[in-house]
C-alpha cells in the first residue's frame, strides 16, 4: 500500500491506491506509526539557456590550462579545468552524486557530491553558467563585463546559418596559393598607384563630384561587410563555425561585427588567421576595384583603392578593440588584454594588493607576460596623456565642433530647400560626420567620469582621511583647470577656415573671412612727414628725382591681407598693360593704378605666389625753366 497523506483515514486504507504518488510501507508501520522518513530529492543543476562550451583554449599563454564557454548572451568567461568538467557533466537529469561520480573519474581525483553543489552555487551560478535552485525558466541575469571600448547596440544583419553559407563558398580565398597571388598583385598594383598613376587625383575628381560622393561611400560600406565575411570565411577555412554577422556603435563610428567565438578552440594560427582574414578581404577588394577601373576607365574605384590604405591601417592598430587588438592578444595567448591592465600595475604596488596581482601575473607565461606588460606600460600613458590633452582644449573642441556643425545644417538644410537633393544628401552625410565624433566625445566623458568616481568611492569605502585628499585633489584639479578655461591660457578655438572638401559642406563659404583692421585715412602720415603705406603702416619711400621707384618699392613684395580697392590682377609675364587680365597666379597687391601708369612687374608669378607689383611713381612737377621731361621708361 502507499500513504497519501496524515490522518485516520491513511491507517485505515486497506489496499494499494493507484497511479503514482506516495511511497510503498507496510500495514505494520501504518498501524504503529514507524512511517518511514523519506528525504526531499536533490535538486538537478541545469545549464543557463543558449550556454556553449567550446572547449581548452588553445596556443595559451597561461601557465594552468583555460577553457572558454559562451553564455546565451554573448558574454564569454573563462573556466578552470574542474569548473568546466563540472559544467560539461550538467544535463538536467544528473543530481549531484551522478555529476560528482563523472567528474570524479575524468578529473583523476575524488570529489563529493557536496564539493559540486558548492562548485554549481558558489562558481559557475555567479558566472551565469547554471540556474539557480528554483528557478523555472532557463534565462538567467548574469553580470556582464562593463567593457569601456566594446561594442554597443549592436543588430544581427546575416544570421548564423546564412553567414555560415557565405563563409563556406569564400574559402577557397585562403588556401595558400590563392593568398600568395593575391598579396602579390597586391604590391604591383600599389606600385603602379602610387609610383606611377598618381592616387591623389582620382580622389580630388570625386571630391568635385557629389554623386561620385556617394557611390563611393556606397563602396567603402560594401568593403566594410566584405571585410567581416573575410573573418567569418577564415573561421570555416580553420574548421571553426562563424557565428552572425551584425553592426553596433564601437566608441563614436557605426562598425561591424562577425561572431568567431568558436575559433578559440582552435589552433593559434587558426585564430591568428581568422584576425587577419578581414584585413586580406580588404586587399581582395581593393584588387577587385581595380579591376573595375581598368574594364570602365571610371576613376572613382582607384579612389575607393586609395581610401582602403586607410581603413587596412586603423584596423591593425592595437590601441583599441579591433583587428590589431586581437592579433596581439592572439600572439600572447591572453583573450582579454584590457583585463590585465589592473594587475600588470599593481604588480609594481608593494604589499597585501601587490602580492594578490603578482600571483595573477605569474599564472601567464613569460612570453604572454612580456607582450601583455609592454603593451600595457605603453597603453596606459598614452591613454593618460590623450585624456588630459583632451581637457586642456576642451573649449577649444566644444567652440569649433558647435561651429561647425551650425554651419553644415544649416547649408544642408538650404541645399534641400533649393532643391539641389544631391548636395543636401552629401551634405547629410558631412552631418553624420560631425555628429559621430560629438556623441563620442559625450559618451565617453560620462563612462570616464563615472568610472573614476566609482573607484574613488570603492578605494576610499570606510577610509574618510584618504576620501577628503582624495575630493580636495578633485576639486583643485577642476578648479585649475576652470580657471585656464575662463582665463585664456589654454590654447583659444581655431579660426574659421574654408573646407577641404565644399561638397561636403554646402552652403558653407569657400573662402576665409577677411581680417578685421582699424580704418585709417588714405596715405596716413608716420610723424616724419612722409605717407605710411595703407596696407602696412609703414612709411612710403619718396620717388628719386627721375620720378622713378626705388628700389624697396620695385622689390617689395604684395601683402596678402590687402584690401579689394588694393588689389591689381596681373597677368604672368606681363609688362605693361592698361587693363591686366586675371590668372591662377593670385593678385598682386597695391594702389591701384590708373589707365594711363604701367605696372613694373618684377617677377614672373607662380601659382602659389603673390605678384609683386611697384606702387605708381610720384611725379614731382617741373622747373618752369625747363621743359618736362619724358616719362620714364617701363620694361
């Protein structure tokens, strides 16, 4: 029989109940009460949902071996040897004396059923490897590592199943044959453009263009996807499984993504491979653009060409997350190079703390050590230094990003108003330009400053002495640095310049604003009686008696600042001439003569100078004995 339940009704039950339910006695105990004790079941640990082992990374550089797993969230974390044993034998039917009796035999030590429960509750429940006891579902909300330079919003754009399909039929590109022709016609065609084309012209032609504008953006997006299916191909070439593709904010420009989580637990060259498959899709690309110019003849893809030197550069720069962060991190064997940046420096801190990171730092290799450590005492002084020169000319940046982006909405908002659609919408992309690197600067000044007053907080809970320096040291430093802001010490704003690139910006003026002077009467005395020049100020020189100009007037050369009624456009290597024609070779500066003077040219003007021009002579009026003599000869 089975009991259901407390009661008289239970001592009187005179046979089995049916179905499931209860637990088997006899009418012994029944009738005397000894009913058995019967413990509560051990409770199932169960993996968090979406949760991936991958496997031992591969080519570490710690000393102890390290395995990866991936929570359903994207958060990677690093496991011990027996933490990852233990989460490999959690499947949601195994209790804990099953889970100890697994592990106990592929771990080569004994451990009890009591050790996994602390394992499961005390290490990987934090972690967000497993459920906690309880918990219906499956989710779970684990803390995520609040990475200052990761990537942030992020969107799928190509899942993993069709990222997968796309990989697969790339990656033939990195069979090594294939990538030794590639770089090879790699360095004959940069030969050919740089050495021989000229690779500044096709960008001067689309920058006079607007609509090239934009099918050049349009290209350079193009590459920018290509360069992901470069890591994702390079990830199935090394027999890893690419996960998606996708785009999110990365510190203040919209980037994208490809998922590679799986190549940790491959080899170091797969890795180091998949890290440099992005940048080699990039030179694929720019061959292709090539290509295309020599079938159409259309500059603007040499252009595209020129612009991917540039993006193949920011790549590999290892100062943030991108391509080169994560060949270095690859090189040394360390998943997470910012992550050592606290050790490393209080390794060098003498004590209890120091102790603590010096342990950490020996668990790396000596040649992972040796990387992490120059990349970190190189890093963190520069980080520094951008910081406080980004303080020092805080008003300087706020005065001409305001500036300049009042102006470039402005004209943009004309240009549509005009209807000119094509110089609105490049000029909407010169917004986007503008706008990116001003939210940048907002954001991370907040994540900054919130991060340093958090530690502060931190490091100075129940120290009020050290909190106090600490506040007083705050306080001096802003108010110093108030005090140059206000006061004009740190470096004032620039001044206005025309653009670069007009298409970019419409409406915006071409040419420099004209500098402000104090008026002066024509020809203003200096004291000595003799005319200053109106343009310098400074004394005019007399004619000679022949009525012929000096020669401080002929040599003198044009000023640049001079005014419009001051300005005389000469022709190169012309003499004389009653009305001079304009030429690229600017204008020469001056009194402005009349039809009857010539102008005494001294030097035949380049494109990039001023002409030097001699101002009219004076004539002085004869002796009335004499006739007046013959106006002097111009060459």
């Amino acid at each position: 029989m089975t009991v259901l339940g407390d009661g008289t009704a239970a001592l009187y039950d005179t046979g089995p109940v049916p179905g499931p339910g209860g637990w088997p006695v006899t009418y012994e105990q029944v009738a005397t009460g000894n009913l058995p004790v019967v413990e509560a079941p051990s409770p199932v640990p169960r993996l968090s949902a979406g949760l991936r082992l991958h496997g031992e990374y591969q080519g570490s550089g710690f000393t102890e071996p390290k395995y990866i797993a991936r929570r359903g969230d994207g958060q990677v974390v690093q496991l011990s040897r027996l933490l990852y044993l233990v989460a490999s034998s959690v499947d949601g039917v195994r209790d804990a004396e099953a889970i100890a009796h697994r592990v106990s035999a592929r771990f080569g030590r004994e451990v009890s059923g009591e050790n996994i429960r602390f394992l499961v509750e005390k290490k990987l429940q934090p972690l967000g490897v497993t459920v906690p006891e309880g918990q219906e579902d499956d989710e779970v909300d684990a803390p995520r590592s609040d990475l200052l330079l990761a990537l942030k919003g992020h969107r799928v754009i190509f899942d993993e199943r069709r990222t997968t399909k796309i990989a697969r039929s790339l990656a033939w590109l990195h069979r090594p044959a294939v990538v030794a022709l590639v770089l090879g016609s790699a360095v004959a065609m940069d030969v050919w453009l740089f050495g021989f084309f000229g690779a500044i012209e096709p960008v001067l032609q689309v920058l006079d263009q607007p609509v090239l504008i934009l099918v050049v953006f349009v290209l350079t997006v193009a590459s920018l996807v290509f360069h992901e299916f470069g890591h994702a191909s390079a990830c199935r070439y090394g027999g890893a499984r690419p996960g998606c593709i996708g785009c999110g904010l990365f510190l203040i420009w919209p980037s994208m993504y490809t998922d590679v989580t799986d190549v940790y637990r491959i080899g170091r060259a797969g890795r180091l491979r998949t890290d440099l498959g992005g940048v080699y899709f990039n030179v694929v690309f720019m061959l292709a653009m090539a290509g295309a110019y020599f079938a159409t003849g259309a500059q603007f893809f040499l252009a595209t060409v020129y612009l991917g030197h540039f993006e193949i550069m920011e790549q590999l720069m290892p100062a943030v997350r991108l391509d080169g962060y994560y060949i270095l991190g690859d090189l040394a064997g360390v998943p997470d190079l910012y992550g050592k940046i606290r050790p490393i420096l209080l390794a060098l801190v003498p004590g209890a703390k120091g102790d603590k990171a010096r342990e950490e730092v020996a668990g790396l290799k000596k040649s992972a050590r040796a990387i992490v450590a120059t990349w970190v005492l190189t890093m963190v002084p520069l980080i520094i230094g951008e910081l406080g020169y980004a303080l020092w000319n805080l008003p300087r940046i706020l005065t001409t990003m305001t500036r300049s982006l009042t102006e470039q909405l402005l004209g943009t908002g004309s240009a549509f108003v005009d209807g000119k659609i094509v110089e609105g919408l490049v000029g909407t992309i010169g917004c986007v330009m503008l706008l990116c690197p001003m939210a940048g600067v907002v954001y991370l000044s907040v994540k900054i400053g919130g991060r340093i007053f958090r530690a502060a907080k931190r490091s100075t809970d129940g120290r009020p002495g050290l909190r106090l320096v600490v506040c007083a040291l705050a306080l001096a430093t802003l108010t110093g640095l108030s005090y140059a802001w206000v006061s004009g010490v740190t470096p004032k704003p620039l001044p206005k310049q025309p653009p670069i690139a007009p298409i970019l910006q419409p409406g915006v003026p071409t040419t420099a604003p004209p500098t402000r002077r104090a008026s002066t009467p024509d020809r203003p005395s200096d004291g000595s009686g003799r005319p200053s020049d109106p343009v310098s100020g400074a004394p005019a020189a007399s004619a000679g008696p022949s009525g012929a100009p000096s020669d401080e007037q002929t040599s003198r050369g044009a000023s640049a600042s001079a005014s419009p009624s001051a300005s005389v456009p000469v022709r190169p290597g012309a003499g004389t001439g009653t009305s001079p024609t304009p030429s690229s070779g600017g204008t020469a500066t001056g009194p402005t003569p009349t039809p009857s003077e010539s102008v005494a040219v001294t030097q035949t003007p380049t494109p990039s100078e001023s002409v030097p021009v001699s101002p009219p002579p004076s004539v002085s009026p004869p002796p009335a004995s004499d006739p007046p003599s013959p106006a002097p000869a111009t060459s």
